[in-house]
C-alpha cells in the first residue's frame, strides 16, 4: 500500500520532473493547488515523526533529517529548537512547499517587486559601505504570521515568498519541507543566500500597496547549523522508484 507521504512524494516528482531544467516553465495553479491540499493532511504519523525521540539538549539550534534529495526536488524535516530560528534565506526560481508537523513558528515572507526599479532613498543606502551598495536589494512584505501543525501548508513559488525566515515560539517546531527544483550549489544556478534586513526601516514605503523593504546580502549567521536525525517514515526513495520504473 502506498503511504500518504509515498503519495505526497509522487506527485510533486511527477510535477516538477517536468519543469525541471526549463526555469521559464511554472506550475500551473491547479498543480500547485493539488500539491498544496496534499501537504495540508500530512501529519507528523505520516513520516513517523516524534519530537519526543528528537533530542533538544544540544546546542545545535536545527536539525535536519533528510528524506530525497536529487536534482528534480528535495524533501525533508527540519526541526528548530525552541526561541532558535531559521535566519532570512532565499529559494531563487524554486517552489516550496511548508507543512508544520509540531509545535509552532513564526514566519515572516518576502517577495520580489513587481515593476520595480527605484533606488533605496539615501537614509538606506547611507548604511551601506559604496562597494557593497550594489548588492542591496528591495523585496515586498507579504505576510508575518505563526503558523503551526493545525495551519495549511506555506507555499513559495518563483515569483511569491522567495525570501523568508522562520523562528521556533512556544517550544520546538518541525516542518516537513519539498523544494523544487532544488538547490545547486555546485552549478551556482541555486544558491541559497542569506540576507538582513537593513536597520532603520519603518515599512511606511509602500510598493503597490506592501511594505517595500531593503536587504543586504550576507554570510551564513554563525550561530545558525543543522546537525542530521534519522529518517524513520516510510521510503520516499522506494516510492518514486516505482514511478520512474
Ligand atoms: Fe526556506
């Protein structure tokens, strides 16, 4: 019998084995819809995940168990202690796909902005040093909200919620997470890049009626690492051998 993750991972292979390598081909709506509606019934007992198993003395503020990872998506948990976070990161031209399984974070997204090619006023830019100027960037607030196992899934597409940051609150969360296609840091085509809000920023500028807001680029905060836990729900990789038989 194929298990409901079995199902979820199925489906997102076929979809995006589809537009993966032609970045100028989106998901239509409705697949991205079939996908969404999906991922809203996972439950923790779907991937055999128990938070009571997970250790959260450590130090390590997230931990990742990895569930498929190739070229077409990737998919797996990721587990962030309690007060500790996931620092601002982008998925450029990727979907994603969010399901909290445990607990609660607070998220906050980003977007680009549409028809947008202004310059940060001067009181922005002045925080910058000139050579890294060039590199700020605006984005859209979308939306701030905590989200938690009783939510729908959070979905990012190329063009909505391409930046976000998510902080554990009232303990710890997980999330079971599909991104596609996935990162490729060997290429370069994929990376995943850290920003910071500019400090001093008010959100009072407004681009077509959301808060417009500048990044700076940085590295990866030091106090941000994942350590691995064991996967224990049913074969993602067994189910899409099938598929591709
Ligand atoms: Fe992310």
């Amino acid at each position: 019998m194929v298990s409901n993750i079995q199902k979820v991972a199925q489906t997102a292979y076929r979809l995006f084995s589809r537009i993966c390598g032609n970045s100028d081909v989106l998901l239509s709506s409705q697949n991205v819809g079939l996908l969404t509606s999906m991922m809203n019934n996972i439950k923790d007992k779907d991937v055999n995940f128990d938070m009571s198993k997970i250790s959260l003395e450590s130090e390590t503020p997230v931990s990742y168990i990895d569930i498929y990872e190739d070229p077409v998506m990737t998919m797996a948990i990721f587990i962030i202690r309690d007060g500790c976070k996931i620092p601002l990161h982008d998925h450029p031209g990727m979907y994603g796909f969010c399901k909290v399984i445990h607990g609660s974070a607070r998220m906050k997204s980003f977007s680009d902005p549409q028809n947008f090619n202004g310059n940060p006023p001067e009181n922005i830019a002045s925080k910058i040093r000139p050579y890294l100027r060039h590199s700020i960037k605006p984005v859209v607030l979308e939306e701030e909200s905590i989200i938690s196992s009783e939510d729908n899934c959070c979905v990012v597409t190329p063009n909505h919620g391409s930046y976000h940051e998510l902080i554990a609150v009232n303990g710890p969360v997980a999330f079971l997470d599909i991104l596609a296609p996935s990162y490729d840091h060997s290429t370069g085509a994929r990376i995943c890049q850290y920003y910071e809000e500019i400090k001093g920023q008010t959100e009072q500028i407004k681009h077509l009626g959301k808060p417009l807001i500048w990044f700076t680029p940085i590295s990866q905060p030091s106090d941000f690492w994942c350590d691995p836990e064991e996967y224990e729900g049913p074969s993602v990789v067994d189910a899409l051998n099938e598929i591709v038989k």
